[in-house]
C-alpha cells in the first residue's frame, strides 16, 4: 500500500483491501510453505477444468481501476482468477482453497471467510466501471476447493456484496484519515531540540550528517559514546519527516538496553505529539492470566480478531499519550485476553517512529513484523542503526539455520500423529539419525555436503507435497521441520560463503560466514539509512562486512577534544591472559583488583572479563585475598529493567563490578559515565578459536595471514574494548584510570588498533610500577 495524504491518494492491491482491518486478524498455526504450494497445484487443477469447459476461458486476468470514496482516490489493481463468457455475461470466478469440510453452508463459508467474498465483489465492481466490460452482464462467484479431497462447492457472491465493498472501503478510509491527521500534526510539530546547547564538536557533527545525506543514500556516523549520536540523529530524522522527505523513521538497536535511552531521549523532544511504538520481543510481552496465557508461539494470535472485537480496541485511542508501553499492552491483554505482543504490533500502522531490534529487518523469521503493517513503504521511511558495528555477526548468525537431532525425532512423532505420509516420516527419520552420529567440532566434508543436500532435498519435495493436519502438531515441530528446506537450500549453495559443521554432538548448523549481501538487499528500499556506532573502523572493513562500496555510502565523522586526557592509561605486562597460560596468573589478576579497589574507594572498580567462567575464578581468589570487598557480577539473562536496576544498586552497594565485555552491560547502558573513576580490562576478549573463525581465516583469499587474523579476530576483540571504555568517559569533566591488563596489549598488532586515547607510553612490568601508577 502506498498512500499520500497530501493528494489524498492511496494505491493498493484488490487483495490488500478485501483483507484490510482495523484491527488484527486470528492467526492459524501451520502449513504456511505447504499450504501455498497446494493452493498453486489446485489453482492449476481447477484451470485446466475450466479450460475445458470454457475453451474461451480468460485466466490471471489484470484489472485496475479507481474508486473514490469519502474524498480519497482508492486506485487498485488486481488479477481476476478465471472470466468464464455465456452467452452475452461474463462470470468472474475467484479459485480459493480451504480446510472447510464441503459442501458447506454459504452463510458459514461467509462468517469465515469474508475476504474472500469481498475480493470478488471488488473485481464485480472494478469491472462494472471499466470501458472493456460494458455490454456485457457482469456476475463474479467464488469456487471453493476443499484442500485435502478436492471437493468443489461454487457460490453466487451477490450483486448485494457491495455492501462488503463498502465497508471495507469505510475501514480503508478510517485509517488513511488517522494518517492524514497525523502528517497534519507532524506539519504542526514543535520538535525540541536535542541539546539545550551544543557540546564542543556538535554543531560540525549535525553539518557534516546534513552534507552526507544529500550526498549518498547510506550514511554510516561515527563518534564517540557519550557524543549525543542518538540526539543529533533523532532530530536529523525528525525535521527532515517534518519537511516531507519521509513519512515514517525506524530506529534499530543490536542491543536492546540501548532502547530505553533512545525512549527518553525521543519523549524529551516530541512529547506526546507524535505517535512511537517500541517493539520489544515476544517474550518480554508474556502474560498468564485467567484470560490468556502466552505461548511464545503464534498460537497466541488464535481467536484474536474476535476478542479484539469484543473488546471494542482502538489502536489511536491506546496512542493518544504517544505510545503504548510494555506494562500498559500487558495490562490490556490481561483484561481482554489479547496477547499482549499482537496488541503491540497492531498499533504499528498508526505510529510514525518504530523502535527495536535490528533483526526486525534483518532476520527472516522476524522480518515480517515491520515489513507487514498496513501503510509501511520503505522509500518513504529513514532508517537508523545504532551500534551498527554489531550488524555483520547478527545478520549472519540470522541466516544461519541449525537443526537438533532430538528436535527433529520429537517432531517425528506429531507429524506421525498428524497422518504425514510414511516417505516423509522415513525421509526425516534419516536427517534425524544422519545428525544424531554427528560428534562435536565436525566439519562436513564435500561428500557429506553432498549426502546431506540430497537427503534434504528429498526430505523437503516430500514436506511441500505431504497433506496432513498441520492444526495438531505443536509449532514447535512445525518449525523444526521447515528449516530442512532452508537447509538444503544453503546445502547447495556456495560452500565459501557458508560452514557446515557441528558446533555440539547430534547438531548440524549452516552458519552463514559473510551476510554483506543480504545486508545491503534488506537496507536498498529504504530512502535514507543511517548507520551508527563508535567504533566503525577501521571503516572500510566495516563497509565490506555490509556488502557497500565507498561509492554507496558517506561519512559523517564526530570528534569531541574534551575526550583528550580523560583517560589515564597504562599497559600491564605482568600477566599472560590467554586461555592457557591465565590460571598461572589468577592471583597476580585478584591482588591488582584488590589493590586498584582500595587504591580509590570513592567508586567502585569496573573490572571487564572475557567470560563468567573467569570472572567466577577471580572472584573465587579475591575473596581469600579481601573478604571484606563486596563483588557484584552482572546476572544473565534478565530485562532491560533488571540490568539497569543492577547496575544502579551496584555503584550504591558494591566495591567491585564485574561485566562481561560484548554484553549489553559493556555495550548498551550508559550509567557508568562520571560513576566510575578505575577500570580494568582483563584480556583482550578474542572470538573463541572454533571452526567458523578458521573458516572465515580462509575465506579472502586476497588477505595475508596476518591480515586474516587482525580481520577475524584482533578487530572484534578491540572494537569491544572501545565499546566498554567509551561508556566511562561520556562528557566533559568525566576522568578514569584504565589499566589494560595482560601483555598483549603492547604488542604491535594489539597497540596499532586502540584509539588514540587508550594508547600509551606507560607500560607495566612489576608491581612497584603499578603503584607508582595508581597513586600517581
């Protein structure tokens, strides 16, 4: 659908308005691939009949036509299935397929499938006003296929289904006036500026942004953490909508703490005056309550448009204060019995800023989700990546595709129960026992490759071609089972973008080694796309990752010189972090944080590890060296709030932090800032030496060994350095003392890639050095 609220025009499909609602539809679990394909066989199947029958038979038949109503132009177009000539009529049929027992009722088939009837009834009334069908009598039915036996039942839609036409008409125009009311408000918008007054290097950065977005599509931003990237970016996005250069701005993080500052940040500039929704995961939405208990599945979505009914939702009511927040969708769905998560994504259509995670529009099983609601039109929209830095492992770990034995036998035995055909049963029954022999670290081999692709393969003809009843087989199974097309697909494509192996016994993973086609494929349709982070560079590294020539992008580069001397850095060459020689070193790593602790006590000491296991490990010895020193470690796996409220009780409460570096507590919260005065940062964190590292060593050819490991390995490692460190330091006046800690860190390769402000001349080699340092 592409609307402009301006001229008041609205162009879509025949098929987009006869399933147009104000509201979300139930959502049936199940055939999905299979579904469509037998829907194309039978389509093929009632042809040829027709053909037979009608040898004067029209098929695929395109029409367009305008409608107006109630001051919009409505323009359609469409494709008319089958127009059957007798005598001086026309009959234009619509083929459709169903699971419905037939013959039914007609006023049931209508109660369940409205959209059908309305699509017909559309195509009538296109005809009725087009030049070529006149002088002929017009009828349009509909011949419903039942999908497993064939069955066939023919209805009349009625010259009274314009009454179907109608009001689909009337919910069309319902939305599209909220949409022209909201550019209205949007004209009228007083956007607050996203700094009282500028910082030193502000007001160079906002020009230089200005410039590259004239110049190219893609931008990619880089300042320092603390910069107020966010705020320059919101406000760049919000007057250039305001001028009419967009109609709608996605911001997306890879880290989903990043979102709540954004939240604030947005809410301090626009208030209530425009719409926002921030999407968070099915997950964080979860409820059990008397009137609905979550899934985590789509199950969710059944009966959903008949309890959204009941409920009497409207989703510009629930924006009237600008958004809908978690607590508040939860407490709905807890009245009503509408997940929570569904609510959530209904209201996207009628907010003009969606905020989320990058797969949103980077993962294919969660792609649908902004690429669905009525209304989106990428060239219309501005897209902003934050901490973009993180886009070429989570792209590729998206499109990767991994299957469990177990799952795979459990999900046997529902399609088994579910009348699947014995071929398909003994066909996955061998992926199953395939990958269940596979051991840990396994590579395929080319023949193995070659085996498994011809198993899936067939596995997959037989999934598309088998009919059983998809209603009773848990989604999960359903899952599991379709990712073996997927597989075979990537079984057969080029091995040097992608590594089969065994990251776990009886597990087989197709890991994706380079997404930077894909990437720049997702990011083409959107007019704008800015791209941010700290630590792009080296940025031409980042710009192939992403699959972008210089030419397809421009830069916008912020420096601020109040950065400049805040830190105080020094290498510590003591100890030997990597994994194998660390345990030789655990006391000497536990004495420097006891003594860089009681050194300064004003704050707490921020100590940054490579893993839990390590950071457990010194625990372990620094509470024999000072059980006095109250130690905090970040928990996993909680939300956004209980990482904040973890880290606010920690400054308050505790001697020492340990964080993880890469995780979102290193990488997405910004309340270290001006709290924390001594930071170590225990090793460089290197990815884990496994087979995709290995692989993506050899996949350039081009690059010399040493250049290859500076790319797979030193580059990530470094650039989560700066992404922890560049928290501490956020404004002027802000001063820590960070003691890199392990020898690595002076070694050239490991120096030559630390920004300027954590390189230094002052090295560590025995412990009166590092009180010398500490006290200086």
């Amino acid at each position: 659908m592409q609307v402009d609220t301006q001229s008041r025009d609205a162009q879509l499909s025949v098929g987009e308005l006869a399933i147009f609602r104000n509201r979300p539809q139930s959502s049936k679990t199940g055939a999905g691939i299979w579904r469509a394909k037998v829907g194309q066989q039978w389509h093929k199947e009632s042809a040829k009949q027709t053909e037979a029958a009608y040898p004067k038979a029209v098929f695929e038949q395109s029409i367009a036509a305008t409608l107006r109503h109630r001051d919009w132009n409505i323009h359609l177009q469409g494709r008319i299935d089958q127009i059957l000539p007798e005598a001086d009529s026309l009959i234009l049929r619509e083929v459709k397929t169903v699971r419905q027992p037939l013959p039914c009722p007609a006023e049931d088939l209508l109660q369940q499938y409205p959209e059908y009837f309305a699509q017909a009834a559309i195509y009538l009334m296109l005809a009725s006003i087009l030049p070529e069908y006149a002088g002929h009598s017009l009828k349009a039915e509909l011949l419903f296929i039942e999908i497993s036996s064939g069955t066939v039942q023919t209805l009349p839609v009625a010259k009274e289904s314009r009454d179907l036409v109608d009001a689909q008409l009337e919910q069309l125009v319902t939305f599209l006036d909220d949409r022209r009311a909201r550019r209205v408000q949007l004209d009228a918008l007083e956007i607050r500026p996203a700094f009282p007054s500028l910082r030193e290097g502000q007001a160079e950065l906002i020009e230089q942004l200005s410039k590259a977005s004239l110049k190219s599509p893609t931008v990619l931003l880089q300042a320092p953490t603390g910069f107020g990237k966010t705020g320059i970016v919101l406000e760049h996005a919000l007057r250039e909508m305001q001028n009419g250069l967009y109609e709608r701005c996605i911001y997306l993080t890879s880290k989903s703490s990043g979102q709540l500052e954004t939240v604030r940040q947005l809410q301090n500039m626009i208030g209530r005056n425009l719409r926002f929704i921030q999407m968070r995961n099915r997950a964080e939405h979860r409820i059990d309550s008397p009137m609905h208990r979550c899934t985590g599945d789509r199950r969710c979505e059944e009966d959903l448009g008949q309890r959204w009914m009941e409920a009497d939702i409207h989703p510009p009511e629930l924006l009237r204060d600008g958004t809908l927040n978690l607590e508040q969708a939860k407490d709905i769905g807890r009245q009503t019995g509408v997940c929570p998560y569904a609510l959530t994504k209904a209201c996207l259509p009628f907010a003009e800023l969606w905020i989320g995670d990058s797969n949103y529009l980077f993962a294919p099983q969660s792609r649908h989700v902004f690429s669905e609601p009525y209304g989106f039109d990428p060239a219309k929209t501005i897209v902003i990546i934050d901490e973009a830095h993180n886009l070429p492992n989570r792209n590729a770990d998206a499109l990767s595709v991994e299957l469990n034995a177990s799952n795979l036998f459990f999900a046997l035995e529902g399609l088994s129960e579910a009348g699947a055909s014995r071929r398909l049963i003994r066909s996955l029954e061998e992926i199953a026992t395939e990958i269940e022999a596979l051991h840990s670290a396994t590579v395929l081999s080319p023949d193995q490759i070659y085996a498994m692709g011809n198993l899936c393969l067939e596995a997959a003809i037989f999934l598309e071609d088998s009919r059983f009843n998809y209603d009773v087989v848990a989604p999960f199974a359903l899952e599991t089972v379709w990712r073996i097309p997927e597989l075979a697909k990537r079984l057969d494509e080029a091995a040097s973008d992608w590594l089969f192996w065994c990251p776990k016994t009886s597990i087989l993973r197709a890991q994706c080694l380079d997404a930077g086609k894909w990437t720049a494929e997702c990011l083409k349709p959107f007019s704008c796309r800015i791209l941010m982070s700290a630590t792009l560079d080296p940025v031409d590294n980042f710009r192939n990752e992403i699959g972008l020539s210089p030419a397809e992008t421009d830069l916008a580069i912020g420096w601020a010189d109040w950065r400049e001397g805040a830190y105080d850095v020094a290498i510590d060459c003591r100890v030997d972090t990597r994994m194998k020689q660390r345990k030789s070193h655990y006391e000497t790593t536990g004495r420097t944080i006891v003594e860089m602790t009681l050194a300064d006590s004003s704050a707490p000491t921020v100590v940054f590890f490579s893993s839990y296991q390590y950071a457990e490990n010194i625990r372990t010895y620094i509470s024999a060296l000072n059980e006095s020193l109250r130690v905090a470690i970040q928990p996993r796996g909680v939300d956004l709030r209980e990482q904040e409220r973890f880290i606010d009780e920690s400054l308050l409460y505790t001697d020492v932090i340990f964080l993880i570096i890469g995780s979102s507590y290193s990488e997405g919260i910004d309340k270290l800032g001006g709290q924390v005065k001594s930071v170590i940062v225990v090793g460089p964190a290197l990815p884990e030496v496994n087979a995709v590292q290995k692989a993506k060593i050899l996949m350039d050819s081009s690059l010399s060994g040493k250049n290859a490991f500076e790319r797979v390995y030193l580059i990530p490692a470094i650039r989560r350095i700066h992404q922890a460190l560049g928290r501490i330091v956020r404004a002027p006046g802000h001063r820590a003392k960070i003691l890199l800690h392990g020898k690595r860190y002076a070694e050239k390769q490991y120096y030559e890639l630390l920004q300027p402000e954590y390189q230094t001349t002052y090295i560590i080699r025995n412990d009166t050095a590092l009180k010398s340092w500490m006290y200086k």
